[in-house]
C-alpha cells in the first residue's frame, strides 16, 4: 500500500470524517447592477488523486451571466458536473422563469435522471439563485441533520437574514 493510500486509510474515521465538507457558495449583486457567483469547495475526504469537482468546472458548480443572473450548486458534483446544472438553472431563468422555480425545474430534472438519489439518504444537492433584478431562490434535495439553509444580505447596513430552503424529498 503506497504512503498516501495508508495516510488516507489511517485518517479516515478520526480526523476527516465525512459530515465535515460542503461547497461554500456566494451570489453577489453590486450598487450598479453586475453579478458575480463564488465558490470554495473543502471537497470530498479520502477521494481518489486527481478527482475535479464541479466547483472549478464553469457551468457546473457555479455560472453567471451578468444579462440574467447567477447559479450555484452544493452536494454530489458529479451530478453537478453531469447536468451542467448552474448553467442549466441560468438558461431557465433567461427563459422568463424566477430563481426558485428555476431552481426546482433543475433538480426535479437530475432527479428523474438519476433516481438513486432518492434512496440514497446521505446524497444530497442543492442550489441557489440569483437573477439580475434581485430575486433569490433555492432547493435542496433533502434535509439532512439540520434545515438547509442560505444568510441573505441586501446593502451594507442590514444584518443578513436566514432563509429555511424548502427541500424536493420530504424528511
């Protein structure tokens, strides 16, 4: 077993457990109407060497076009990555849908296409949204330990609220 693999296997159930990753992600929309989308993965533990995610990949864990609005996406990124599925919620919204529906068309979409995921309890997806004019939506697919949840901050002199996302698949 190479040095890697061994470290890997030694850690694993100690000090990289796996309910300790997510996808950060931000939408942001300035005083003069441009958009921007982030995000920072702290990635999947123990994965194979050379794995990419959606986070990196445009169109997959996060894509903005500053004409329409901005996606991004948490959770399994392969099906992330699979469905193109930020670029996927912008292109509906460019259609005329809002953010929230757009959001919901996309994930019901994946979840047609990948089934699995419905009996699996620990995959989860989710995303978020943004359009030009302000509106913001999100889905997830299932609760999990706690509600899911995204801090909304309009301006600079308010605190930022948290708003509760409804899920797909009732807990």
């Amino acid at each position: 077993m190479c040095i890697g693999l061994r470290w890997q296997k030694s850690k694993r159930d100690s000090f990289w457990r796996d309910d300790h990753h997510d996808t950060v992600c931000c939408i942001g929309l300035d005083a003069k109407g441009d958009l921007a989308t982030a995000v920072s993965s702290s990635g999947l533990n123990n994965k194979l060497s050379g794995r990419l995610g959606d986070s990196p990949l445009i169109g997959a864990g996060s894509y903005c076009d500053n004409d329409v609005g901005g996606a991004c996406c948490t959770g399994i990124g392969e099906l992330a990555i699979k469905n193109a599925a930020a670029f996927a919620i912008v292109e509906r919204m460019r259609a005329g849908v809002d953010p929230k529906r757009a959001c919901d068309e996309i994930l019901q979409r994946i979840v047609k296409k990948h089934p699995e995921v419905k009996t699996n309890d620990k995959a989860q997806l989710a995303f978020i949204a943004m359009n030009k004019a302000g509106a913001v939506g999100a889905v997830a697919l299932r609760k999990q330990k706690t509600v899911f949840r995204y801090a909304l901050a309009r301006g600079t002199s308010a605190a930022p609220s948290l708003v509760e996302v409804k899920t797909l698949i009732a807990s």
